[in-house]
C-alpha cells in the first residue's frame, strides 16, 4: 500500500508551529491507524510580499497549514491557527469557515479550525483533538504548557523570558534560528514519541545551542549600540550585520520602563521588522500591533507581531521603523 502523503506546512522558527506539527502528527495518526503515512514538513515564514504560503506547496494528498496565514486552495484539507492576521480579510475567513462547515462529513471536506482567543495553536489543535475527534493524546500536557507559555510571553518577568537555564527554553531558541524544513523533519518525530524536556536534551540540539549562547553577550551589546529610547518606545537597529542570536526579549529585560519595542533586524534573506508590547512594563497595551504589521504585508498578535522587507529596501525599512515609533508614542484614538 503506498503511504498517504501528507504534507504539513507550519509556521517555521517558531516552537508554536513545531508543537503544533508535533500534534497535528499524532492526530493523523489517530485518525488513520494502521495506514501508513508519508509526512512532510514544511517550514512557513513571511518573507517579503509574501501574503500566503504558495498554494503549489500543498501538493500531498493531504495537506495542513499550523499556525500561519490562511491559503484559499481546494487542496488545503487542514488548517488551524490563532492569530488574528490569520485571513487576508473577514470575509475570507468566514467563507473558510462557512465552507468548512457546509461540506462537513463529506470526503475530502476542508477542516477549518481558528480561535483567535487561544494562547497557541498548539493547544488549540489539543483541545480540537479531544473535543471534536475524540483523540485523547497522552504524554503532551507538558509540551502545549510550555508552547502557551513561549508564544503567550506569560513569564513572571522579562528576566525569566530571557533565562535559557531550562534546556526546553535552549530548544526555543535553537527552533527560532534553525527551524528549516530539514530541522522540522529531524525533530518533529520525536516530538512524537518523547517528551519535550528529553528532546531538548538531545546531543545534536545541544550541539546547536551552544553557539548561540556564545553569541547572546555579543547580542547585548549589538542591543546595546543599536537602541534608542525614543518616549515610551524603544527603537532598535540591528541591520548592519545578520542576526546571529535570538532573544525576542532582551530589549525589555534591558529597558524594563518601556512599553513598545520596534526592533529592525537583518536575516540571510530579508530585513525583519519586530514590533512587541513589554508585557512587564505595568503600562496597558493601547495599540493593536497584528493591525499595524498587516499594513506593511505582515502580521501577528495584538501584543507582537512582525514584517518583512527584501534587503534591497534598507532605507524602507528604517522609515517604516521610524514611521510606527511615532505612531506608538502618539496619543491612542479614542
């Protein structure tokens, strides 16, 4: 019997759209047992112009999209997310939804589950498992705590954020800045069949984060040099070399007063723009940030979000930077 193939695109460099693959593999698998199953993992990113995945990725004869924007495609079988930029507009999101839920228990009918409410798509996809297929999965509470945890920013302080004492916070950061197709492919099956405290401890992902945490006293100073603190805002510019650390939250470890960050940083293939609330500032959020991103053809969450620019657009990127430290120190519309 040829393996069904199936193919799983999920938001990459991300331990949310890591877990949430992880998941939605032992959902399949409960689905389907006894059949065999090709999966093929494929790590999504906004690059620049980049509004949706390519519908020519979703050529399995299943094919899921985790935590990442939506692509109108009769191919897409699956799809699960919780960001509020998850659909290009309302009225594509209610269609998906509408479709799904017309054609539902015919053959090969879309599955559309979206809940902006939720802290993770990776719990999301545990409790759709356990509340509409019936699939207990046993062995995960720590691996859906510890993504709601990551991608909610729910620690006890920007410190704590930062601290990568716990191995599980290393493979974090490992997964931000190696979380390829090919990565996903490695760790994924074992997300699986291990737990997530025993993966992180694996030589190879150990092997992965000690050069980062080499580079993180380097990455301070690069925050260091780079910041200005502009009002309430804190306006970092790390595009003179490639981002070589990851530590999403330094900036508010560094500068505990501020409430926003607008950080501009250079990857191998683009500029991205990082726009956050300081979740320890003591200050209520006042803006929405997923609203601001999808602007410049990016997205996210109302607290963080993000946009890319090609490296050709330098100087764009650095007004479009300036541009929303003005609008984040401006007085909120009422």
């Amino acid at each position: 019997m040829r393996p069904r193939d199936v193919v799983v695109a999920t938001h990459g460099h991300c331990f949310d759209g890591m877990a949430s693959a992880a998941l939605f593999t032992r959902l399949m698998q409960a689905l389907r047992p006894g059949e065999p199953l090709a999966l093929r993992y494929r790590s999504c990113g906004y690059g620049p112009g980049m509004t949706m995945i390519p519908p020519s990725w979703l050529d399995g004869d299943e094919n899921a999209i985790l935590d990442f924007r939506y692509t109108p495609s009769k191919k897409l079988t699956w799809y699960f997310d919780h960001h509020v930029t998850g659909f290009g507009s309302d009225e594509e999101r209610d269609a998906a939804l509408a479709g799904a839920s017309r054609a539902q228990g015919a053959d090969g009918a879309p599955h559309v589950f979206y809940d902006a409410a939720y802290g993770s798509c990776t719990k999301l996809i545990a409790d759709v498992s356990r509340d509409h297929f019936g699939v207990e999965m046993s062995g995960v509470d720590e691996l859906v705590r510890w993504a709601d945890l990551i991608d909610t920013a729910r620690f006890p302080s920007a410190e704590a954020a930062v601290s990568r004492e716990e191995p599980i916070m290393q493979l974090a950061s490992v997964v931000e800045h190696h979380g390829d197709g090919p990565f996903l492919a490695s760790v994924v099956p074992r997300l699986v069949e291990r737990p997530v405290s025993e993966v992180a401890r694996a030589p190879d992902i150990q092997d992965l984060w000690r050069p980062l945490a080499l580079s993180r006293q380097t990455f301070v100073g690069r925050i260091e040099r780079g910041a200005q603190k502009i009002g309430r805002v804190v306006l970092v510019d790390l595009s003179d070399a490639p981002l070589e650390a990851v530590g999403k939250f330094m900036t508010y470890a560094m500068f505990p007063e501020c409430v926003y960050s607008v950080t501009l940083s250079r990857h191998k293939q683009h500029y991205k723009l990082s726009i956050g609330y300081n979740p320890w500032c003591g200050v209520p959020r006042d803006r929405d940030i997923a609203s601001i991103c999808r602007r410049y053809d990016g997205g996210g969450h109302p607290a963080v979000g993000a946009a890319s620019f090609p490296l050709s657009a330098l100087e764009r990127a650095r007004d479009v930077a300036r541009t929303v430290t003005e609008e984040l120190n401006e007085e909120p519309p009422r």
